[in-house]
C-alpha cells in the first residue's frame, strides 16, 4: 500500500525509497522550496533576543562555540529541502530564546539552584526499545513530574508570557499547530512515534539548550556533529540538565521526576554523577528491530525532509550509532549500582508491566499505593501497543540486508543482557 494514512491494520510502504507524494505534500515542497533558508548567527540571535526581551545568552563556558559547530553541521548537510532548513533553523532560534529566558529567570530567582532534585526514575534504553511506553506509565503516577512534549520544546516562558484568558499556555498552542500540521503532512508517524504535545518526552530535548545532545542527528546528517559531540565533557552539560530541571520544578511543579533518554546510554557517568540517588530502568531490545524502526522512520520521513533518500546511508550511519550506544552501555551498566536499578528486555512489556512497576519501585524505595496501581492498570487499557497501526518491516527490501546479517554485529549486547531475536 502507499501509506497516506494510518490505521488499524498493518502498514506497508511500497514506495519508501521512491516515495509517491500526497497532493498536500507536494503543494508543501513546493510552498517551501521556493524561498532560501539562511542560518546567519547574529540574525538568529537578534530574533531570539527580541522575543525573549532580554539580551544575556550566558556564554560563560563556550556557548557560542557549540553553536558555531551546531550550526556548521547543518550547513555541511547539503542534502536537507528548504522545509527541513527551515524547521531546524526555527529550532536554533527557539533553542536560543529559551536559553536566554533561562538566564534572565535564574538572575531574578537565585534560589531556583538551591531546588534539589531528588530520587528521580530514568528510563535508559534505544529508541523503539519500549521507552516511551514505560516512561508514560510510569508519568500516570500523579506524585511523577514528567516532561510533556509541548514543555519539551519551549521549556521556559519568555517574560510577561503566560497562559491565555481560557488558562492555555501559548506554548501548549504553539506546539499543538505543528503537530497537527505534521498529522496533515505525514500522518503515517502516529504509528511510528506519536509526539503529540501531552506525551511525555525526552529530557536530551532541554539539553539542548546547552547544545550538547545528540539530537541534531536524528534532523540531519551530520557526522561532524556527532563527533563534536562525543568530544564534549557531558558532566558540566548534564549539570546544565539538572538546571533546567530545578527552573521546571520551580515554575510547575515540585513532584520527583521521571526521566528517560536513549544518549544516556553512552553517558552513564554522567548521568549518575549529576543524579547519584537516582533509581534506572534499562530497557533491551534486539538491536535489528531498533534499526529497522528507526531507519524507516527515518527514510519515510526524509520524502518530506530531503531531496533524496539513501538508504545504504541510512543503515550504515544508524547500525554504527546504535553499536557505539550499546557498546558505552555494556561497558558502563556497573556505574549504576545494582540495587537501584533493573534491566526489562522487551518481550516483558507485554503484558508483565505491573511485575516490572513493582520491582522498581521496591529499588527506588517508593510505596506502589492502590490508587496509582489502577491509574496504571487504566493507562494499559488504553494505550495497546499497535494502537495506531503496526509497521511492516522488510530490512531486505528496503534496506538490502538480513537481519541476521545486521544481527550478527551485535553479539557483545546479547551476551550480556537477557536480550531475545525478534
């Protein structure tokens, strides 16, 4: 089938590496191609500056040169349409905006570093690995502070902004537009990966007002900025984390927080450093099925996002990345003491999630009340996995490997954890 649209039965692309584009997608490339896209720093800055009403960017440990290197990564990626330019050179400026907000709100509230965080849960696995699931589940316990998606995105208010006469935040507006936007677009990513602006997500979003996360790789292709990235000292950035972390509690909410993020994989030491009372739920999953959903994600959305789609590239750029996650993963699951954290392969989110709930919540010294048992127990009903539709899968169609060829690559991470083929 040609997937326009998602629903309830599988989902099968036959056109993902020569797409054949929806009438409304093609009217949008060709909106958008028509006008260049310029990443000038000092413009972005200056837009960033105008909306935040204030001017101090804090660039007391090397800012600008992360985002100078930012910046170059994008620009080296000759490949991306005006669309996607666009949409990632908005990023920078929100990036910007909220660093600045971030700065001003610390100036006027000092006391916002003295905020602890304390006892938190982080969920630490790849993507598609089962956690979005879990760390929604776990999100369902109202005592949680979690990171809804529309937070995610615009974590800190501008000055004088607030919600609307009907109590909504712009910043929940502004979120809800995209995303209903991309549904028109692309509908077909509900059944990939949903970010609708009430779903909880990753806190390496508001890391990146520090631009130090991984996160440009999944925008873009760029090496550089990969490397650059691996090259930084993650504890003075996850140190930044923990600040904006105290600026949302003070601004939302003083619950403990639920936490989860697939580079904390390959940053383990940082992480504990940063929360060293922290409780860790590594989730497992056969790497050949972690490729294959991110790689078709990826290439699915490149119809809208690139000029061409190269899935040879796609496959050796993602199979590289996830083996250097596993491998710091493996190499580092010690750093994170035994008793306050548990290992959940996939095939155990299917069914046995209040089994799982109640092993880390005995780790993480948390009582498991009857009220929050049934606000777990209602999550489950309601979210199915397949809810949207399942992918169909084909690594030999699509992507011209077995997945016992690309399986047999990965030998170290089934050694050491109870990891089953898919």
């Amino acid at each position: 089938m040609n997937a326009a649209g998602p629903t309830a039965e599988d989902i099968d692309f036959d056109d993902l590496a020569s797409p054949q584009l929806t009438d409304v997608q093609r009217q949008i490339l060709e909106f958008t191609e028509a006008r260049q896209v310029e990443f000038d720093i000092d413009t972005m800055l200056s837009e960033a500056r105008e909306q935040a009403g204030v001017t101090d960017l804090d660039d007391t440990d090397g800012y600008t040169d992360r985002l100078s290197a930012h910046v170059a990564a994008i620009e080296n990626d000759d490949g991306l349409r005006q669309l996607s330019r666009s949409t990632l050179r908005q990023r920078v400026v929100r990036l910007l905006r909220n660093r600045l907000s971030l700065t001003e709100l610390l100036k006027r509230f000092p006391e916002i570093e003295s905020i602890p965080i304390e006892k938190p849960f982080i969920v630490v696995g790849m993507p598609r690995s089962g956690t979005t699931h879990l760390v929604n589940l776990i999100a369902a316990d109202p005592r949680r502070r979690a990171l809804p998606y529309w937070e995610s995105q615009d974590p800190i208010p501008a000055r004088g902004q607030g919600p609307d006469t009907h109590g909504v935040d712009p910043r929940y507006t502004r979120v809800k537009q995209e995303h209903d936007a991309l549904m028109v677009s692309a509908p077909i990513v509900a059944a990939m990966h949903d970010r609708f602006p009430e779903a909880i997500e990753e806190e390496v979003e508001i890391l990146d007002l520090d631009l130090a996360s991984y996160v440009l790789e999944w925008h873009a292709r760029v090496p550089d900025w990969r490397d650059y990235y691996l090259s930084l000292d993650q504890h003075r950035h996850y140190a930044y984390l923990k600040k904006v972390l105290q600026a949302l509690t003070f601004l939302r909410g003083p619950q403990t927080w639920i936490l989860k993020s697939p580079q904390h994989c390959e940053q383990l030491g940082p992480l504990m450093a940063t929360f060293p009372d922290a409780t860790v739920a590594f989730t497992h999953r056969d790497p050949v099925a972690v490729i294959q959903s991110a790689i078709t994600m990826m290439a699915y959305s490149d119809r809208l996002r690139r000029t061409s789609i190269d899935p040879d590239w796609l496959l050796e750029y993602w199979s590289d990345r996830v083996h250097r996650l596993l491998s710091a993963c493996v190499r580092d699951r010690a750093l994170v003491p035994a008793e306050r954290s548990i290992d959940i392969g996939f095939h155990q989110l299917n069914g046995n999630e209040m089994a799982l709930l109640e092993q880390l919540y005995r780790r993480g010294d948390v009582e498991l009340t009857a009220p929050v048992r049934e606000r777990f127990n209602r999550y489950l009903d309601g979210n199915p996995r397949g809810k949207h539709g399942r992918i169909r899968y084909d690594l030999r169609r699509h992507f011209g490997i077995s997945p016992d060829e690309l399986r047999a690559r990965f030998g170290f991470y089934f050694d050491a954890f109870d990891v089953r083929a898919e």
